[in-house]
C-alpha cells in the first residue's frame, strides 16, 4: 500500500451504515446503480450464514474505506464459504487496500480450517490471491455458465478435492 497503512480489522455492528457507504460509491459507476451489490450485503446481513470473523474493513482515520465478507452458501448439500463483495471507496482504490483486505481474508479463513472460498469476479484481479476458474475443479455456479472464468475457487489448507458440484451463495438460498 502507498501512503499510509490502512489497518484492516473485523467489522462491527456500527461499522453498517460506513460500509454500505463505501459499497456504493465503489459500485455506482456508469449503468451501475448499485443496488445489486447493496441487496447482497444487507441480504448477507440478515442470514445467519455471514461469517462474522470473516468480514473485514479497512480503515483510514477512523473511517472505513474497504469492506470484503464471507458467507455460507451451499454445494451439493455442504456449506461452502463465499466472498461478496469487496467494496474500497473511489478516493482510495489503486492504493493497495483491497489487497491488503483479501490477503487478510484468506488468511484469516485458511486459519479458520475453511477448505475453500469461492468468489465470483475478475480473474485478473483475483488471481493474484491464488484464487483459480472453478470449473475444472468440478464447482460451477449456474448463473455465470458452466465454464466462467468469472467464478473462482481458492484452496486452502483443509481443501477436498472431491467436494464438488454447484454453489449457491447465501443470499441465494432459502
């Protein structure tokens, strides 16, 4: 990161309003309003499947400037952890935050004993934290197509190959 350090830490309860915040503005771009993105964080929320260590911010003199969390979904009746969405503020993307909040993250969820986390983006981008296309590791998400290079798998230390099959993310689930 250029500048200075943005300290990463778990999210609190009166974190809410800061990282909605800072959802939007990183995803109101251009045709984008946003809302999307915001309806999966205030989904994820409310579920019981939010992971609470796993959902991290970044901050910068007090105030957030990133967000990144993890939830329970589903695959082939297991609970599959995934990431949604990663969220830095305009004014600070570029500077090695969102970095520093996935290298965090994986490390925090390797730590954890996940054996896996799933996220759905650029491959470009995500690559760089080790995460790979999942499809030929036999995990498909159905709304991004069989063979998307857009949904990624990362292995962690307690990974299986053998869990396979198609994810659900939390909010997609009943």
């Amino acid at each position: 990161m250029s500048g200075a350090e943005s300290p990463v830490r778990r999210a609190r309860r009166e974190d809410r309003d800061e990282i909605l915040s800072v959802v939007e503005a990183a995803f109101a771009t251009g045709e984008n309003d946003a809302s999307e993105e915001l309806a999966i964080v205030r989904a994820t929320w409310e579920s019981r499947a939010l992971l609470g260590d796993l959902e991290l911010v970044a901050t910068l003199e007090g105030a957030v400037v990133g967000h990144v969390l993890v939830a329970m979904g589903s695959m082939a009746g297991a609970a599959v952890p995934g990431v949604a969405p990663l969220s830095v503020a305009p004014g600070h993307q570029g500077r090695g935050i969102g970095s520093a909040l996935m290298r965090a993250l994986v490390e925090r969820a390797d730590a954890a004993g996940l054996p896996m986390l799933v996220v759905l983006g650029s491959p470009a981008y995500y690559s760089r934290f080790g995460f790979e296309p999942a499809a030929p590791l036999g995990v498909v998400y159905p709304p991004a197509g069989p063979a998307s290079p857009y949904f990624q798998l990362r292995q962690l230390g307690a990974y299986d190959p053998a869990r396979r099959g198609e994810d659900a993310y939390c909010w997609e689930t009943p």
